[in-house]
C-alpha cells in the first residue's frame, strides 16, 4: 500500500500525559498538512510542511503542540500536557505542489485521540 | 479568508438515483481550487473532484460532477446513480491559489445515505 499511513490509529490517553503521532506520507509528495477533525465537523488545518520547513503553523496550534517533519519524510505530531478538549481526530495528508495547477491533499486513516 | 458552507446537514437518496450535494463559498482570492472529498464510517478522507477557478468546463470523475457556478460562488457535487456504497459523509473544500498556501478550508459537511 503506497497511501498516506498514520501511527497509531487510536490513542486513549490521561489528561497531562504527552503524546505523539506519525505521519508518514506518499513517497514522492513534498508538502505533508495536518488537520485535526472534532464530532460534526470538517477538518481544520493545523500546520503543513515543504520537505523538511514548516511553512505555516493555524492559531489552534497552540504551545502544548509541535511538528516536525525530519528529512522531508515522515512527520510527528507532539502534544503535551494533553487536556480534555484535544480529544478528536488527527488527519495527516501529503501533496505535490509544484508541478501542476492541481494540488489534490490525500489522507490518511487518522488517529483518534481520546483523553479522559 | 475563505469560508465553505454546506447547509445540508443530511440527505437521503434512493438507490440508482442522482443526487446534488450543495456548496458555496467566499473568498477574497482571484484564483483558488474547489474539493470533495468522501469520508466512510472508517474515518479516512477520499478525494473525489477538482475545479479550477479559472476552469470553464465543470469538472468530472466518473459518476462525480461538480456543477461549478463562479458568480453564485457555487460548487455543487452531483453524484449519478447512486450506489449503496455512496453512503457516507460528503466535504466541501477549497484552497488558495494566490500564494503557495495551499492548506485547505473545509464545510461542516453533509451526510448522505443511500436507501435500496
């Protein structure tokens, strides 16, 4: 399977703990986004790197979040000090800009976070 | 800012039949792309279809259409012939084109449930 993976799938964690996610995007793609996706709702952009810069990080990023995407490869996704309102899913995506006027996102599977 | 709205909450079908799913948007950008994406009960995200702004012919992808109309700011997906597996959550998007910025606004979505 060539797709967009993600790491782990489901993740049940207490408030206060620390976690982290991978992200490991279709090989040739350069830019790789992360979303966060709560009950009802569409995704809401996070952060997207090109190859190894991040480019642009959303005002719901807030201090307890990082990301980073070493080498241009697989991405992680940091949270610490997890609270009750980070409970959602987190939608990784990768693309390849640049070489035409489409730029298509494809997903991965997600990973769901619950803290208790 | 760019704003996606879905004001189909749900929608039903019956099998074999077409279906509209509505979009419209607002955005200060001259040039920009429109998305749908399919999200299943698994959770992951399944691009569908594309359009430009600046395309004059409405996009399609097999059974998808996407009846674009740039001065009622619209971007409607049509679905023909319906199948069972159609049932699903259904995501508007668009993204900038102006800049390199190419994260993605979604709507709230709209479920759609196909009936035999």
């Amino acid at each position: 399977d060539t797709g967009v993976s993600q790491d782990p799938r489901h993740k049940i964690t207490k408030r206060g703990q620390n976690v982290t996610f991978r992200c490991d995007p279709i090989s040739e793609h350069n830019r790789l986004y992360w979303y966060r996706q709560t009950l009802g709702q569409g995704p809401e952009f996070l952060t997207y790197f090109q190859n190894e810069a991040q480019l642009e990080k959303s005002r719901l990023l807030s201090d307890r979040f990082s990301a980073e995407r070493p080498k241009g490869s697989f991405s992680t996704l940091e949270i610490q000090r997890t609270e009750q309102g980070d409970s959602a899913m987190y939608l990784c995506a990768s693309s390849l800009d640049g070489t035409s006027e489409t730029y298509e996102q494809y997903f991965g599977p997600g990973t769901r976070l619950t803290v208790t | 800012a760019q704003k996606i709205t879905q004001t189909q909450p749900g929608m039903f079908v019956q099998e074999k039949e077409a279906v509209t799913l509505d979009c419209t948007y607002d955005t200060s950008d001259q040039s920009y792309g429109l998305f749908w994406y399919k999200q299943p009960s698994s959770g992951e995200m399944i691009f569908l279809i594309y359009q430009g702004s600046y395309d004059e012919q409405n996009a399609t992808e097999g059974r998808y259409s996407l009846n674009f109309q740039k001065a009622r700011k619209s971007a409607n997906l049509v679905i023909s012939a319906s199948q069972l597996g159609d049932s699903a959550m259904y995501f508007c998007a668009m993204g900038t084109m102006d800049t390199g910025r190419r994260a993605l606004t979604f709507g709230s979505g709209t479920r759609l449930q196909v009936q035999p």
